[in-house]
C-alpha cells in the first residue's frame, strides 16, 4: 500500500485556498524575520567573500551558531560543516544578498547536535543545488530554487516564485512536535511549516523526484504544479476536491521502508547522496 503525501494548490475547494493564503503570509513574514536578524560577530561578515569551504566552513573549520550576513552570493564549493554545542536550540541563518550556488558533488553536513530545522538560508536571490549535491536546512528564497539531478535536501523549500526539480529528493526535517508548534526553529515559520514545499508560482519536476511531506502552490492554481505525473497516473485529486495525490509525494509520516521501495532504481542515489557518509 502506498503512502501518499499531499498537493495543494489555491484552485482547490475550501478550506484550501484560505489555508494556502495563510501559509503564505507566515512564509513571507518569515523570510522577512530571517533578513532583518541582526548579526552580533563580525567575524561572521563576508566570510572569505562568500566561497565556502575548505578553511571556510570546511571539516577543519565548520560553520558555528550564529548569523553570517553576506553583502553578497554565496558558493558552497566543496563540503561544509554546521556544529552546534549539543543542544537542540543552536541557531545558524545565513544571510545572502544575492545567488546562493552549491556546486555539483558537494554535501552539507551536521555536527555536535545540529539541526536542520534550526538552520536558514535566506537569499534574495536565486538558489541552485547542483546535481548529486546534498544541502540541509530551511531554504527561504525571494526569487526561486533549483535542485538539479539527484541532488537532495533535508529540509524545507519557501520560494516566493518556483520551485523546480530535477529527479531530486527532498526530505523534511525530523520534529518532535507538529511544524505549526515546534519552539526551537531559528525563524518562526508558522503555518508554513505544515509544507516540506510551498512556492507562489509553481513546482515542476523532471521525474521521478521524491518528496516527503506535504507540498503547495499559491496563489497560482493546482495546474502550475506540473511533471508529477508517474507510471500513468497523474495527479489524483481526492472526493472533496480539496488536495491531489501524487505517486512522486510521500506523507511525512511514511516509513523508511515505504521510501526505499519506492527508491529501487536509485541504489547510486541513496549510497551516495541521500545518506552521506560521516565525515
């Protein structure tokens, strides 16, 4: 038996579109909560112009709680490090007046207690995942995001325009309370929190992509989510009219098992990029 997350798009029957236009306030008032952080360390300003990795934010050198503003883009170039202190409240926003780019190949990994849930990029600018690349975090963009071919993410996608994927797989991050009340988010997310995707004008996929967790468009219609159809089956729209399923969406609280049949065809995948290997 498959299970399925859930597609939601402003199109869709009541309550749906009032909900959808909720999230997307709580989306945008948290991209905004993320931007106006003030940064208390200037170590944390410019660092090495924005290239990260190696002495930056590499293995000898990771990522430590705090915000890190960049006046501009940002290149994660080879694998970085976030570590926290051991406890589960460790705050990392990453600030990027600009592209955020992470190069093909390239992984981010968590130390010491660090969370996923607790770290946010947030970039005026576009985000690109190169293919076979890994990225943790909550990721806030003001233009779009891009994961191209089997790249992957554990963590959330808020694009206040598209979303795009390429055969990627995305993942949301373990809470131990409902997204809507957990209290040790770096940026309140609210109501946003309840989706693993949420874009304002579209999600597209080159299939098959592998989603965990619920995903929406709005104020667009359900029709700018486009390329989930798989095996024949398109999006199934269930009796009240008020969400779609997809064979490519999985619900958020799906086993591993129900994750990894659906994965057979991607072994290479999941040896090397879903579940990177400990540093």
């Amino acid at each position: 038996m498959q299970v399925s997350g859930k597609a939601y798009g402003a199109s869709y029957a009541a309550p749906t579109p009032a909900t959808l236009t909720t999230a997307v306030y709580d989306m945008e008032a948290a991209y905004t909560d993320a931007a106006n952080r003030i940064r208390t360390d200037d170590a944390k300003l410019n660092l090495n112009g924005g290239l990260l990795g190696g002495d930056f934010g590499g293995i000898d050198a990771p990522l430590t709680p705090g915000i890190y503003t960049f006046p501009v883009g940002v290149t994660i170039s080879s694998n970085i490090y976030f570590q926290g202190t051991g406890g589960d409240d460790d705050i990392f926003i990453i600030q990027i007046a600009g592209i955020l780019t992470q190069a093909s190949g390239s992984r981010v990994f968590l130390l010491n207690g660090a969370l996923a849930k607790n770290i946010v990029w947030q970039s005026s600018g576009l985000m690109d995942v190169g293919t076979y690349a890994h990225m943790e975090g909550i990721l806030m963009s003001y233009t779009g995001i891009t994961f191209k071919t089997h790249a992957s993410l554990n963590g959330r996608i808020f694009a206040q325009t598209a979303c795009v994927l390429q055969m990627a797989y995305i993942k949301e991050p373990s809470l131990t309370t409902p997204p809507s009340l957990d209290q040790h988010r770096s940026v309140n997310t609210g109501t946003a929190g309840n989706y693993v995707i949420l874009a304002k004008s579209g999600i597209s996929t080159v299939p098959d992509s592998i989603i965990t967790g619920n995903i929406a468009v709005s104020p667009i219609t359900w029709a700018a989510m486009t390329g989930f159809e798989s095996g024949g089956f398109a999006l199934e729209l269930e009796p009240y009219g008020r969400f779609s399923r997809s064979t490519q969406v999985y619900a958020r609280n799906c086993t591993y098992t129900h994750v990894c049949a659906r994965m057979l065809t991607y072994m290479h995948i999941y040896e090397t990029v879903m579940i990177p290997k400990t540093p």
